[in-house]
C-alpha cells in the first residue's frame, strides 16, 4: 500500500511450494501461456505465468530451491532469488525454513530490482531477516542496472576487467538439453565479444547437492508441517477419538506429494538414521558453501543455464519423481549456500520455447547480480 502497488490478486502453486510443475497444486494446474500444453515451472508457476501472460507486470514468489528462477525460465520472465534474510519471510507459510526466500518475478531486470527495493529490508517479526546494513536500503539495484547499461553502451566492459566464471559441473552437458546447452554458449560468447573474461570454475561437490537438498528440506518440511493435524491450523476432519481426527485429518488435507516428503523427512529425522542421513547432507552443505566461497574470491559472479530443460508437456514427469526432482539440478546450489541468484531470458529452443541463463553473486552482493543480468538482458536483445 505504501508504494501505491495494488494488489491484482493471488497466484496458484504446487501444495505447499512442493513440486516443479504448478501439477501439485491444490485447485487446478496453471498452463504455461506461450504453450497450453506445457508446465509453467513450479512452485511459483502462478506468478511466472501471471507476468508471462501479461496480466500483471510484476509478481511475488518463493524460492526454496528453484521456485521463482526455474518457472522464469520456462516461461521467458525475469525471476530473482535474493540473499536469504533480505526480504522477510514473515506472513509465509513455511516449507524448509532455512531455505525458503521470498522474490520478484517481472518482465524485465529493471523491475525486478525496483520490486527487490520494496520489499527488502530488516523485519524485527522474522528471526532470519538479515540487520546488515547494506540490505536497508537497496537503492544500489537500480543503480546497479542503470551502471550496467552505460557501461555496455560506451564500450567500457572490457576496460574494467570483469571476471566471470562459468560452473564446470553445470555448463550444458550431460543432463542439459541440447537447445539450453546452445543458448548458454550463445551466452557466454556474446559476453566474450563484449570484453567480458570467461573461465571455468569447478565446483565439485554441487555432484552431492540435489541429494543432500532432498534430504534437508523434507526434514524441515516434515519439522514445519507437523502443526496441520486438525488440532490447531488447517482442515479438520471429525472422529471419535483424537488420534483418529489426526490421521483423518492429514490424510485429507495433504497431497500424494507433500505426504512423500514428510514421509521422506520423518525417515531422516528418525532415531538411528539422523546422523547417517540429515548430519550427512549438513556437511555437503558446508562443503557447497566453501566451494562457492572460492569462487566468489577470484571472480565477479558466476554462470549457470536456469533449467536443464524448456517447459515439458503435462503429466510427462509425475509418474516419476526422481526426473522431476532433476528440474532443480542449478538453482538448489543456491539455496543451500544462501547467496542470491537470479533467471534472464537467453533465448529460445527449435520449437519456440524460451530457455534462461542464471547470475550467481556473492552472499548480500545482490547489486552484482542485477547488474550482470542487465548486461545479459541487453546482450539477448541486441542480439535478437
């Protein structure tokens, strides 16, 4: 209300932000609008495809280990993950609280950093919202695509040395298809030809990430969603006894996949296999967030494709979980390490479809990152 932005309305989602699809969704499926017949992305489809299909032109979602970028992605938007603890997370349902991030999802770089303006900034009603000083006023991200802009026009890049590195384990090979793996070359040649330097950088352990992400958030997933038994949130389904309303209760309320990850996350919770399984995926955490800490020590930001795929058709990864879980393979690096990244349009595949190239900064350089998605979004333009 303070900025004057009304709210148009609510966006649909997977149950509970659990899926990569908009399939899992409570009401009906969202379509993507550039193909009726293809997924949107998940969890927040419903806000990439709300700016997609141009009824509003900025959006809010979520991203717990994808769920603003990948939907971006497919859906030829603009979508950003900030630093975990810039924008509060207060008034949100919880899925994995250490992962979760709210973030904008637009048209264009430009509006996705004025919306990231508005809404960041410390909240004393979220224990995670960050008190860094840089982060309580982000007038730098605007300023941040302005710079990137004339920087780009007056021929300057290549004077200032800017180093980019490029995730050797995530770089459009095996698992990428073949139409994203092209687009992402474009990419980085189109930055090589602005006086951009590119090197490969090797992130090893991100081969563990998608393993210790399925086993950490449904933890916490099977830790925050224990409240919904009838007894104090949600539905309540009657019985004789209280145990029976329970059980009643959660059967009714939950989806086939959110009861899969709070059966997955009880398991590693479980007596016995706690420190076999979530202290493990812990460690590869750590690991991940040191990796990426050298990185970040020799170069600006780092580059990624968004998806391994364009949007597929509905219900052609439902049966198989396992292969939809893979749509998250880039951006779940992220949310593990809690540094911000974002998805720009890079261009499309043979049958028209979009694909997107992610930005990854630094832990509370948000400003880099819009500032070489800028670049990027410029660079796509011209080129098209």
């Amino acid at each position: 209300n303070a900025a004057a932005l009304p709210v148009l309305g609510k966006t649909n989602m997977d149950e509970f932000a659990m899926g990569s699809s908009t399939e899992h969704s409570a009401y009906q499926i969202t379509k993507n609008p550039l193909d009726h017949e293809r997924i949107p992305g998940g969890s927040g489809g419903g806000s990439a495809a709300a700016v997609a299909a141009n009824f509003a032109p900025i959006a809010i979602g979520t991203d717990t280990g994808g769920s603003i970028r990948q939907p971006a992605s497919v859906t030829g938007t603009v979508g950003a993950k900030p630093t975990y603890g810039a924008v509060s997370r207060y008034g949100l349902i919880a899925m994995s609280s250490s992962l979760d991030q709210a973030g904008p999802c637009s048209t264009d770089v430009l509006s996705s950093a004025m919306l990231q303006e508005l809404i960041s900034g410390y909240d004393p009603k979220d224990s995670t919202s960050s008190k860094k000083p840089a982060l309580s006023s982000y007038d730098s991200l605007v300023d941040a695509v302005a710079k990137a802009k004339s920087d780009l026009e007056s021929g300057d890049l290549k004077s200032k040395k800017l180093r980019v590195g490029i995730i050797s384990e995530l770089n459009g090979g095996e698992g990428f298809e073949p139409e994203v793996a092209a687009n992402f070359k474009k990419t980085c040649d189109d930055l090589k030809a602005a006086g951009i330097e590119l090197e490969l950088v090797d992130c090893p352990s991100f081969k563990y990430a998608l393993a210790a992400y399925y086993i950490i958030m449904p933890s916490e997933v099977s830790s925050n969603l224990a409240k919904f038994d009838g007894m104090r949130f949600g539905v309540r389904v009657d019985a004789d006894h209280v145990t029976d309303m329970m059980k009643a209760t959660r059967e009714y309320g939950f989806g086939d996949e959110v009861k899969r990850r709070i059966i997955l996350g009880t398991y590693a919770l479980s007596a016995g296999y706690y420190d076999a399984y979530y202290g493990t995926a812990q460690k590869v955490r750590t690991m991940i967030q040191r990796d990426l800490n050298d990185a970040f020590s020799k170069f600006d930001v780092l580059l990624s494709p968004t998806s391994p795929n364009v949007a597929f058709k509905f219900g052609s990864k439902t049966e198989d979980p396992l292969a939809m879980y893979m749509n998250d393979i880039a951006t779940i690096p992220v949310n593990l390490a809690g540094i911000p990244a974002m998805s720009v349009p890079n261009g499309t595949g043979e049958a028209g479809l979009p694909t997107g190239v992610q930005v990854w900064a630094n832990q509370f350089e948000d400003d880099k990152m819009y500032y070489f998605a800028e670049l990027l979004e410029l660079l796509n333009s011209s080129a098209n």
